[in-house]
C-alpha cells in the first residue's frame, strides 16, 4: 500500500493549532512545575511540618517525585488510545484531569487540620497530575508536527515545548508575586493557595481553544487506512504498544536516553535551584524566584531559534550542543550561584535554561519524526515518559541528598554530566530524521528493516 498523503495545513490554520498546543502546554506544565515550586518552598512546612527543615524538603520533593511515577502510566493509556482515537479527544481529556488535580490541591487541608491524611492527599493528587502530563506531551506535539510539513517542522514543533519554560515563567511569576506582597505568614496560611485555584480559571480558557481545533490530517489518513484493511479481512491491527515494542524498541532506547540530559538538568537549573540558592548560598527565596523567573523569559524565547536551526542542520547535532554544553556548563553554575550575587545567580540558570532549550526544542520533531503514524502518540509519549521515572522524577531529591551529605555542589554537577554522557551516547547511536515524511502512515517497519528492503 502506498503512503498516504496530505495536503499542507494552510498557515492561518497551522498557526491556530500551535496556538491551542502551546496554551494547552502551558497550562498543563503551569500546573505541574507550581507544585515543584512550592514543594521547595513551603510543602516541607505545610504537610511534614515534624521534620527537620531539610529533610522536610526531601519529603516533599519526594511527594514531587510521585508525580513522574504516573507519567508511564499516562503514557501508555494516553499513547493507546491516542493512537486509535485521535490526538484531539485525549488532549481535552489530559488538561480537565491536570487542571482539576491542580485546583483541588488549592483546596487541601494541611498536616495542622487533618494530620497524616494531608500528606496522603497531596499525594494521591500529584498521581493525578503526573497521568495526565504522562498522556499531554506526546499529543500536543504530534497535533503540531502532523498538521506541519518536514521542511518546517523543527520549528513548529517547537512552539508546543514553549509551553514549558512558558509554564514555569507563569508559575514562577505568580508565585513571586505572592511572595513580595505578602509576608511569609500570609503566605504559609493561605497565599500559596492562589495560583493553585487560579488553575481552574486557567483550565477554562485552554479547554474552549482546544475545542476549536481539527485532528492531526496525518492521522485521520492513518485512521481511514486502518478501517479499509478491516474491511477488507486483512491481518488484525497489532496494539500500539505491542507494535511500537516490536518494531521501534531501539528508537524508544534512544528516546529515553536522550531525555536524561534534558530532564535532569532543567529539574535541577528550575527546581533543586530553589534549595541550593536559599539553604546552601543565603539568598532569598525572592532572589531566587526572579532569577529563575527571567531565564525562563529567555528559555522561552530561544527554543523556536533552536527548532528551526534544527531544520536547517539537523535535530541530532542541535541536540549534541545542549546535551554536550550542559555538561560542561555545570561546575561554573554552581561556582556562580556560590558568588551570592543576584547576577551571578541570574547568568548561572540563564546559560544553563539556553542549553537546555538545544536539547528541549527539536525534542519534538525528533521524537515524532521516529514512529509510524498509528503508533507514534504510544511511541513518543513512552520514549519520553519512562525515562522521567529515571531522570526528572528523582534529580531534586537526589541533588536535594547529595548536598546534605557532601554539604558541596560538585556531586550534584557529576551527576548531571554523568547524564550529559548518556545523551551523548544515545544521540550517536541515533539516526538524523528531519527528511522523514509523516504521512508514510502504512509501513510500520523498524528504519533498519525498512533500508534493508528497499536495498
């Protein structure tokens, strides 16, 4: 069977697509990093308030670490019925189960009302938060690169990861905001409670622009092939988990570990930061906040720059720049958060976050470009999600543990460039996809298996 084809979304359309993506991302990682953001801040108070300040910390990232547990999960129940019924349907559903999770832990009693139960309920919340960012990443993504065309696609499907650094400037913001207007006892009784409510406001807005978009053409091509050949008495349609782990098990390998750099990194440049500048250097919890405020500012703003760098050079040697200069970029972080100085802070994360943007802007192509069209949500959404269990999840809590047992950053940079070196690893095992053509939506052959036939 030949590969379908699709005519070129026109740009009004593709742009309201990136637009309904990128708000709906940012709406989603606003949710999920306003929680790392106040577990460095005021969980370890609020929720494990017996423990000692430190460990209170660690217990609370631990509760953070929670959330990247469910991302598997979210991926593979997201990935499956993504990829049989359509990308839109679940983007709706994983931004209503984020938002919802979100407003609720605005709601939540803590450990002084209702004891060991608040712990427990945040908790389950944060699992709730992890499934549906598990299942949003992978769709938002594939709705922009699918609708795009390859000659542009790097830059698109870039516009999708803003929504990251975009998440965390708006958590980071309001956050900030509270802090500078309120003391830290209105804030510990009931500050921290607003951005977590304002979610719902948030939900709102994202879920009527969602609503307004059309399914991935590609995907709708891919859908129609697969309804003829059951008409037709052909062979049954594998499940896309099973046929994503027969036929790209090395692409999902590489995915996963090109994820390590970029996931551990940028928990440690945006989240474990927040401990290292006020527990270890001095600074204030304010300092801190601003400076991780403007570097997602320019996190933000350099991410489309990178995307469509890579369409003109490739997404593997993009990605090598951010993987290779965040590790040499660590020891002069940490030496120039230890000056104590504003500036320093500041010119540490922002480095560190432009870096990072190599690796995070043509992620999204790169991933999308490896699958077959009727497995690509589980494959991407799977290469990228398994490995948060390994990388994300645990970097605070294991930088927050290296730092109260070595009471020094230079464990904390070996692990990040031990990270940088497992990137680099994968990135050469990998193979430059920018040409791909995703409307190829009927071989769903391994890459390998595919040259060697057509030889």
């Amino acid at each position: 069977m030949a590969a379908a084809t699709h005519a070129p979304t026109p740009p009004g359309s593709l742009k309201r697509i990136v637009a309904a993506s990128l708000i709906g991302t940012t709406i989603e990682w606003y949710d999920f990093f306003l929680y790392g953001s106040a577990a460095a801040l005021v969980f370890n108070k609020l929720f494990f308030p017996d423990s000692d300040p430190l460990v209170g910390t660690l217990l609370s990232f631990l509760t953070y670490a929670v959330g990247f547990a469910a991302r598997p999960l979210g991926a593979l129940v997201f990935g499956h019925y993504g990829d049989r019924l359509g990308r839109k349907k679940l983007l709706v559903l994983s931004l209503l189960m984020m938002g919802g999770a979100t407003f609720a832990i605005g709601l939540l009693p803590t450990h002084a009302t209702v004891g060991s139960a608040a712990p427990l309920l945040l908790t389950a919340l944060r699992l709730v938060q992890g499934f549906a960012l598990g299942g949003e990443w992978g769709g938002a993504v594939l709705l922009v690169s699918e609708h795009g065309d390859a000659k542009r696609r790097g830059f698109w499907a870039s516009w999708p990861q803003t929504g990251a650094p975009a998440g965390q400037l708006l958590a980071t913001g309001v956050l900030s905001a509270l802090t500078a207007l309120l003391s830290d006892e209105a804030f510990g009784a009931w500050g921290w409670r607003v951005p977590f409510l304002l979610s719902g406001v948030l939900v709102m807005v994202g879920l009527w622009i969602r609503l307004s978009v059309d399914e991935s053409p590609v995907f709708k091509a891919a859908f129609a092939a697969a309804e003829e050949r059951k008409t037709g008495a052909a062979e049954a349609e594998k499940m896309p988990l099973v046929a994503v782990l027969r036929n790209h098990w090395r692409d999902v390998l590489i995915a996963m570990g090109a994820r390590m750099a970029e996931n551990i990194s940028y928990y440690v440049i945006t989240a474990f930061i927040l401990v290292y500048a006020t527990a270890h250097t001095g600074l204030s919890k304010q300092t801190a906040l601003n400076a991780v405020l403007i570097g997602s500012a320019v996190h933000f703003a350099v991410i489309p720059a990178w995307g469509a760098l890579s369409d003109r050079i490739g997404r593997r040697p993009v990605y090598l720049i951010g993987a290779v200069g965040v590790g040499l970029w660590m020891f002069p972080f940490f030496a120039l958060i230890d000056h104590g100085a504003f500036g320093s802070l500041l010119l540490a994360v922002t480095v560190g976050l432009v870096l990072h943007g190599a690796m995070y802007a043509p992620q999204a192509a790169f991933f999308s470009e490896m699958f077959a069209t009727r497995m690509r949500y589980s494959g991407a959404s799977i290469g990228a999600q398994f490995s948060s269990v390994a990388a994300g999840a645990p970097a605070p809590l294991i930088a927050t543990a290296l730092l109260d047992g070595y009471d020094d950053s230079t464990p904390i940079a070996l692990y990040v460039i031990a990270a940088s070196l497992l990137t680099i690893v994968a990135l050469v095992c990998a193979r430059e996809t920018r040409h791909r053509d995703l409307a190829d939506v009927a071989d769903d052959r391994t890459p390998a298996a595919k040259a060697h036939a057509e030889v």
